[in-house]
C-alpha cells in the first residue's frame, strides 16, 4: 500500500472524531425513542374499546346480513378441492414460495423505516454521512422491492391453482377488502418510487422535509399493507366474525380484528426491522470485507455497526412481543397454546433455542471484536472472557433438551430418560436462568462498547460504577437464586411465578444500565474512534445474524403456521388434503432450508444488481489517432 | 484479540486488513452462511422425528363393542382425539382428572351450594362439563365472571361425537373402580372417529416386553435389573395398591417417593397402549417379594 | 479515574473510605432494590416470599 493510503486513514478519522461525540448515543435514543412510540401506539390500538369500532361494525353487520342473507357455510373439503402440480406437494411448494415471499416483503417493509429514521437523524445532526447511507439502503431495497411483488403474484397464483376451494371461501370472506390491498401495493409502489428518485432532488432545506414526509407516507402505506395481509394469517388462526359453520356473520371489521391480529402485526412490525437491519448489515459487512481503500472500509464497517445495531435492537423486545402472542393465543384457545408450547411442535423451541444463541454470541462476538477501534476499550478487554464463559455455559444449558425419545438401549446407557448430571440442566426453570444470564450478558456487552470511547468526567463517576457493579452482581444472584430455589424446591406456581421476577431483574439491568450511562456520559470526554478497525473475522458476525434471523423466521413462521394442525381456518374449515398432519422436525427444516439459501440466492442477485449500478464501463481511449511510440 | 493497537504498528494493520487473500470474498462468505445453514438443519434432523396425523375417520364395529373395549376407547380418545390431557394433567392447568377420584369428586361437586347445572348424577355431571363448561366451573380455575376456559368437547377443533362422549364418561367412571353407567352405543352411526396414530401399533406380547419397550429397567430395580436410580419395583405389589401403581405410570409427578429425584417421564401413558399399561399394572401386582424370584436371573442383585 | 475532584485535599485514607461508603451504599441500594421487586412482583402473583426448603411435592 501507497503511503498516503494513512494520511487518507487519519483524514477519514479525524473527520469522523469531529462528529463521533455522541453519534452512537444519538442513534441509540433517536431509535429507541422511534420503536417505542411504535409500540405504544400498536399497544394503543390494541388497547381502543370496542366501541369505537362497533358503531361502524354495527352497521356494517346489519348492512352485510341484509345483502347476504344467502350466505353459504364454509366449504367440506374433499380430494377434488385440492390439485397439485405434477407429483410437486402443493404444501411443499406454496410453503417455499410463501416464505420468500414473506422473507422479501419483510426485509422491502422493514428497510424504509429505518432508511427514513436516519435520514431524519441526518437532518437533525447535520451530518451529510447519514443522508449518503440512508440512500445506499434504500438502492438495496428497490431490487428487493419487485421481487417481492414477483413472488407475491405467484404465490397467489400458486394458491388459486393448488387450493381454489380454500382461496373461493376466503375470498367470500375478505370479499372487497382484497381489492383494497391491491390499491394499497399501488400507492406504495408510487410513493416509493418517488421518494427513492426524488432523493437529490429534494435533499436541502424546506425540501427535505418533504422528502422526509414522502419517508413518512411510505411507512404509513407499507405497515397498513402489511396489517391487512396479517388479517388473512390471522383469521385462519382464530376466526372471527364467521360462526360455527364458518357462515360471514359480522363485518370486515369484526373478520379482521380477530384475538391474534394485533399481537401478529406486533410480532412481525418489529421483527421486519431487526431482519431488515441485519440484511443490510450484511451488505456492509459483505462490501467492507471486499474494500480496497481504508476509506471505503471505514465506511462500510460504520455502515454495518449501525445495521447491526438497528438489528439488535429491534431483537431485543422481539421476546416480549412473542409473549404477548403466546399469551392471546393461549387466550383464544389453551389447546392451540399447547400444541404450540408444550405438544408436538415444543421440540422446535429446541431448534429456537440454538438459533436465539447463534444471534447472541454472533453479536456479542461483533461488539467485543467492534472494541478494537477504540483505544479506551483496554480498559474493560479483561472482563469479556468472563462474558464469554458465561454466554456458552447459559447457551449449552439452554439447549439441553429436556425429554428425548430413546431407544431402550440408549436409555440402558444413559441410566434413564434424564441424565443423572444434566437432567436437572433440561429443565425449565434452569433455563430460564440461562436465557436471563445471556442477556445480561449481552447488554454489559454493549454497556462496555458504549464506555469503551469515552473518559467519565462527572464527580460521582466513582459511586455510579459501584453502583453498576452492584446493580450486576446481585440481579444475577437473584436471577440464579430465583431459579434455583423457586425453580427445584417449590412448587410448579411459584416456578412460574418466579421466572416473571427474572425477567424483571434482567430488566432493572437494562434500564437501570442505559439511565446511569446516559447519566454518566455527560461532559464525558470521547477517545478516538478508528473505523474499519476491526479483525475480519469480527466481520463475519454480520453474515451469522442474518442467516441465523432468516432460518429463525422461516421456523417462527412455520410453527405459527402449524399450530393450525388439521385444519385450514381453526375450528371452521378441515383441512382435508394428504397433506393434513404436521410433518417431523427434519422435514419441517429441510423445507426452511430450501426457503433460507433460495433466499440467500435472490440477495446476492440484489446486492449485485444494486453495486452493478456504481459500475461504469470506462470510455474506450481512441487508440488510432496518436500512436505513442512504444 | 489485541486491542491495543498503538499508532506505529498502525499502518501495517491497515494493510493487513485490507488483504484479500487468494480466495474471493464471496465464496469465503457464501460457504460461511451455507455451512450454518446446514448446522441448522443438522440439528433439526437430529432431533426426534414425530409426525402429528390429523384424525381419521375409522369403522368401529358397534356389534363387537363390549363395556371394556368401551372403557378403552375412552382412555384412548382422553389422551388423544379428546386432548383432555393437554391441561388436565399435574401442571394445574385444570384439575388433574386422572389423580381424582371422579365419582366420588362428582357427587362432591353435585352437593355444593354454587353448582348451579342441571346434572342429577355423575353421568350427566361429566357429559354436562364436556358441553356446556361453563355451567359450573371448579372453585379455583379460570377468572370469576368469565366462561369457563375448558373448549366445548363436542365443538370445533375437537368435535367429539355422542359415542365418543360416552365412552369417555364411561372411562372416568371405570377407572377408579366404579361401574360405568352409560349404556353401549348400539344403534344407526356405523362409523366412528377414533385417533390414529402414525402407524397402526402392535402392542407388547407380555409385561417383560412392555417394561424393556419403555427402559423402565434404567432406573427401576424391575426383571433383572438392579438399578437404584428409582424404586425397586420388585416388591411394589406387597408396598402399593393397582391403582397407585396404574397412577403412578401415567402421572409419575403425582407422588414421588420420598428419597428419589422427580425425573420419571410422564409420557409412558402416551407411549403404551391401553393393553399394555394393564399388562404392566398386573405384573408389578404380582410383584410382591424383593426376596422371591419372578425372573431366574434375578437372585444375584443388588447391594442396597 | 483521573478526574476526581479535588483530589489534592482529599488524604489517601479519606478516599478509600470514600470509596467503602461508596460501595457499601451501592449494595444496599441494589439489595433493597432487587428484594422489593422480588416481593412486589411475588405478591402481585398472590405468591408470598417464603424461604421453606422443604422440596417439592
């Protein structure tokens, strides 16, 4: 390399030192602001009394049983309402297409949200580097954007074609609601359009705050698209607004504010985000590994530190929203609960298990190895071999099955269906205190990159750290004292009991963590922090997240799917294909993997396709006009 | 992992970093993802392989059908078709049926002041809180004010039919040793919804088979096992009665014996076939004396 | 940390008993702390805290 390839380095530093003070800070409360308004405004619409809709679905009852009088039951499934392409199973086939689908869709919805939440912090702090990043996401997505309308079209296709008695029925159900879908993908389509052309043109002063606002409408547009397709989802989970035979007896309203519609828009708003950012964070990490300038890399490795921190992020209240869906679900029906939780489909929260560690340790993995760029971070290195220990003790109990199907001999070995040591290790309560430990574990993690360029200036810095440490050291002896004592020497109430005080001390870290540094780091003074600084192995952390996150969904996705068993609308409308029973684990993961390197093929063609466009063939030289001497 | 990088050594990192190496970027990180790719699926394949088969319609020949075979059956469909197990087990969920005496904790329930249904007898009393649950719900279940959470039985997703109703009544009342009092269906359905299993199973020959089958010898001193890890059962017929030891087969949490772990798995009921359990249940009866011989084998044991 | 304040006037003795009140206060902030959630949240599930060691049933 070139001498001048460090000047370049010192220059890209310094200039990134002027504005670094409290960038990381800034796009920590920017977001987190951001999500949790979200979250309470979906909260809120969950929360909206019945009332305020039953005015509207009042009338629209009367009117609908008016005009449809005639209403017909759900249909009894027989061998003709069913085809199939060839011997093709057509669960087999709508499931891949389905899924990629649904993979695309999420990452196009999810891209746009926080696109538009950095170009606003763009605007805010000045910094043009946000806006050049903003719009380097966005050019990945357009290519995303039309092959999700692709296959969005063929799995429709595929639906009418293989299942035209379920696809009548649920027609006669949603009826006009799909046409407004079909507007809905329209108006997204055109604002899209405009807002990702309409970038440089409308990119200072008063014009930017258009351009924001055409941001904001795309979102509106996208997250409303994405509700009314969950209804469909929804409704064949829990139906509401049919009777027992399946007869329409209520409005559109009542068909699509079923038990599981919120939970599910929840669930699924806030996981296309963390998906989306950990996609994109693997572009960056895909172009900072292939970067032949330090600058470039720089750029590529501050791009992917703010994918993979939108990423995380949106992971982390990921646990809560599931709870809230496994908490209607149980609601709506404890026997769907249980099939979910502790039936036939338990076993793949084995498989969940290891999945949620891989995207743990790849994390935490990034944030210690994300400690290089800064000198301060000496200071905390001796501690992240304990993180680590304990990361893989948590992982390992975590993963430790509880019950296994064995075979007489193998239990003959073993000395029992439980292991004489590790039984204990399988059991819930032992595993609460692992998932707990992993994530305290995880936010010192962050706590440490956090500290890790800045020097505390504040005169009680000395009793904030104590009071840290104090704050660790006994949330993690409560969590392990809650769960040993609770979890192996009392009964199954207070086992359950307990794990809700867990939660809650692992929470107290949390808040307690970001509200003492965000105490603490005023006036701080900030060290240098050295982008594209970071060992490649580090680097690789950002293609973990993402694959793991892609297999996760397709697994999520199937089990929620499955939890429907033998039926296509739950309690309404059999499900009687050959296809009825619910498939092994190693089938149903067969399947996710098909679905999961498909759609590694399809991003790969994006991120080409996106980096074919920085591509300029150079202009042939006119080589016969001068003749140079050779 | 160094982190100390001191400036001098600062541009040479620089280089390092920006090495690529003789094998391009994209096959390095395409391998990378497909290796865990396949790790996940790995695990997937690894793990026990069970399908879930949605009920199907089978003939019950009616003609055939003795108050046994009846009883059976309705064993059969509380675990399976019914689902009554998923909350009525030893979790809390619902009252442990299979723990309870159910006549005797039906006339109990009869004769409190709050019931408020209509069922006169523990005939009526069972069908009525498979129908209509929320008639009467037990103190200490579900939330004041609210229906009951039990699903109606002979509503979507489980649908049960008349007979299969009955046969269940029948099962609870039979099995703490009581006599059915629902009469044998006899007349019009001919076909009969009972739950099929993955493949039509072939139950044990004898109790030796059952008991190596389930691994019951890992841990119990059982034919001529010695081990500690549970009870001897050599002499559980002269210790416990039939119905403790049916009991303690189904819902191994029920009562653990004092001294020993809780770790008995609780599916055995699940993975035996009606047959089989009693097949079990008589031979452990007939175990009496840890000192005399069921098995030839058996003398030279243990240590204990 | 070399920003304390005034750090000339404080004697070595006074700042490591500075330092013991700080983490003496620190843990018995934290305890209390984590004891009452432990209780509020236990209560709030009408399970009352009781250290019986009497295993399970």
């Amino acid at each position: 390399m070139l001498p001048n390839n460090s000047l370049v380095t010192a220059h890209f530093v310094s200039s990134i030192e002027e504005q670094s003070p409290s960038q990381s800070g800034v796009i920590l409360h920017r977001s987190m602001q951001f999500m949790l308004a979200l979250i309470i405004i979906l909260s809120a619409l969950m929360l909206v009394p019945d009332y305020a809709w039953s005015s509207d679905s009042a009338v629209a009852t009367e009117a609908v049983a008016e005009e449809l009088t005639d209403n017909k039951p759900a249909p009894v499934m027989g061998p003709r309402d069913y085809r199939q392409i060839g011997s093709m199973s057509s669960r087999s086939f709508v499931w891949v297409i389905a899924q990629l689908h649904l993979f695309l869709a999420a990452f196009v919805l999810a891209v746009p949200l926080f696109v538009t939440v950095i170009e606003w912090i763009g605007v805010k702090t000045g910094d043009q580097r946000y806006d050049d990043m903003a719009h380097e996401f966005m050019k990945v997505s357009m290519t995303a954007y039309s092959l999700t309308a692709l296959f969005g079209g063929t799995l429709a296709f595929s639906l009418f074609l293989l299942y035209p008695t379920f696809m009548g029925y649920m027609m006669e159900v949603f009826g006009n609601q799909v046409m407004v879908y079909a507007l809905l993908f329209f108006l997204e389509s055109g604002v899209l359009y405009v807002y990702y052309y309409s970038w440089y043109a409308l990119r200072y002063g008063n014009k930017k705050y258009v351009h924001l606002t055409l941001g904001v409408l795309l979102n509106g547009v996208g997250t409303t698209l994405l509700f009314v397709a969950n209804a469909w989802a929804t409704f064949m989970m829990a139906p509401s607004g049919v009777d027992d035979a399946g007869v329409v007896t209520g409005g559109i309203w009542d068909i699509m504010r079923g038990p599981l519609w919120n939970p599910v828009n929840l669930h699924r708003f806030v996981a296309n985000i963390a998906f989306g950012g950990a996609i994109v964070g693997a572009y960056a990490g895909y172009k900072m590994l292939s970067a032949r300038t330090m600058e470039q890399r720089a750029h590529y490795d501050w791009m992917g530190y703010t994918s993979n921190f939108i990423a995380v992020l949106a992971f982390l209240p990921l646990p809560f929203a599931g709870y809230w869906l496994m908490a209607e679900i149980y609601a709506y029906s404890q026997q769907m609960g249980i099939t979910a939780m502790g039936g036939i489909l338990a076993w793949l929260f084995i498989v969940q298990a290891v999945l949620i560690g891989t995207i743990l340790l790849a994390a935490n993995y990034y944030l210690w190895n994300g400690m290089s760029r800064c000198e301060g971070s000496g200071r905390y290195t001796w501690l992240i071999k304990f993180i680590a220990v304990t990361l893989v003790v948590s992982f390992l109990i975590w993963v430790t099955p509880h019950t296994l199907i064995l075979s007489a001999q193998e239990i003959a070995t073993l000395g029992g269906s439980h292991h004489p040591l590790l039984g204990p290790f399988g059991i819930m309560p032992a595993k609460n205190i692992a998932v707990n430990l992993m994530l305290i574990g995880t936010f010192l993690s962050f706590q440490l990159y956090r500290r890790s360029d800045k020097v505390i200036t504040v005169p009680w810095a000395n009793f904030g750290n104590a009071l840290m440490v104090a704050i660790y050291l006994v949330a993690i002896a409560n969590v392990i004292f809650l769960g040993v004592y609770y979890g192996y020497f009392t009964n199954t109430v207070y086992k359950v009991g307990s794990s809700v005080a867990q939660v809650i001390s692992t929470l107290i870290v949390i808040v307690s963590g970001v509200v003492i540094d965000t105490m603490m780091f005023k006036g701080a003074k900030t060290l240098p922090v050295k982008w594209g600084q970071i060992s490649n192995r580090g680097v690789y952390a950002l293609f973990a997240l993402p694959i793991a996150f892609t297999w996760l969904m397709a697994l999520m996705g199937y089990v929620r799917s499955s939890v429907r068993t033998h039926w296509h609308v739950y309690t309404v409308m059999k499900d009687n294909s050959v296809d009825n029973f619910i498939p092994n684990i190693g089938h149903a993961g067969n399947m996710m993997t098909v679905a999961t390197i498909s759609f590694l093929a399809l991003v790969l063609f994006i991120f080409w396709v996106a980096s074919l466009g920085d591509t300029k063939q150079a202009k042939p030289v006119s080589v016969p006009a001068q003749n140079p001497a050779q | 992992m160094t982190t100390n990088t001191n400036s001098q050594s600062q541009s040479l990192q620089d280089e390092d970093l920006l090495k690529q190496g003789k094998i391009p970027v994209i096959f390095k990180v395409l391998s990378f993802a497909v290796l865990m790719v396949f790790v996940f699926t790995g695990i997937a394949n690894l793990l026990p392989q069970v399908e879930g088969q949605a009920p199907k319609d089978i003939k019950v020949d009616l003609g055939a059908l003795t108050m046994e075979t009846y009883i059976a059956m309705g064993e059969t469909l509380f675990s399976g078709k019914g689902t009554c197990t998923l909350c009525h087990n030893n979790l809390g969920r619902a009252p442990d049926i299979l723990a309870l005496n159910m006549e005797e904790t039906a006339v109990e329930r009869l004769s409190v002041e709050d019931y408020k249904g209509d069922a006169k007898n523990s005939e009526q009393y069972f069908l009525e809180s498979m129908v209509d649950p929320s008639k009467y719900v037990v103190p200490g279940y579900g939330k004041a004010g609210e229906p009951s959470p039990m699903p109606t039985i002979d509503k979507a997703p489980i649908g049960l039919t008349q007979i299969e109703m009955g046969a269940i009544i029948a099962f609870l009342q039979a099995k703490d040793g009581g006599e059915p009092t629902v009469d044998l269906p006899t007349d019009a359905p001919a076909v009969e919804e009972t739950v099929a299993t993955t493949e039509p199973p072939k139950p044990a020959a004898n109790a030796e088979e059952v008991l190596l089958k389930n691994g019951c010898t890992a841990c119990h001193a059982v034919l001529d096992s010695p081990s500690t890890i549970g009870p001897n059962l050599k002499d559980i017929g002269a210790r416990s009665s039939r119905e403790e030891i049916r009991e303690s087969i189904i819902n191994p949490a029920a009562v653990i014996a004092e001294g020993f772990p809780p770790i008995m798995p609780a599916n055995f009921a699940d993975k035996m076939m009606v047959k089989e359990l009693e097949m079990v249940v008589d031979f452990l009866v007939a175990s009496e004396d840890s000192t005399q011989t069921d098995a030839p084998k058996e003398t030279e044991m243990k240590g204990e | 940390m070399p920003n304390e304040p005034c750090q000339k006037c404080v004697s070595q003795k006074e700042r490591k008993m500075n330092n013991l009140k700080n983490w003496v206060l620190s843990f018995v902030i934290a305890i209390a702390v984590f004891y009452t959630m432990d209780h509020a949240i236990m209560s709030m599930q009408g399970l009352p805290l009781k250290v019986d060691m009497t295993p399970a049933q």
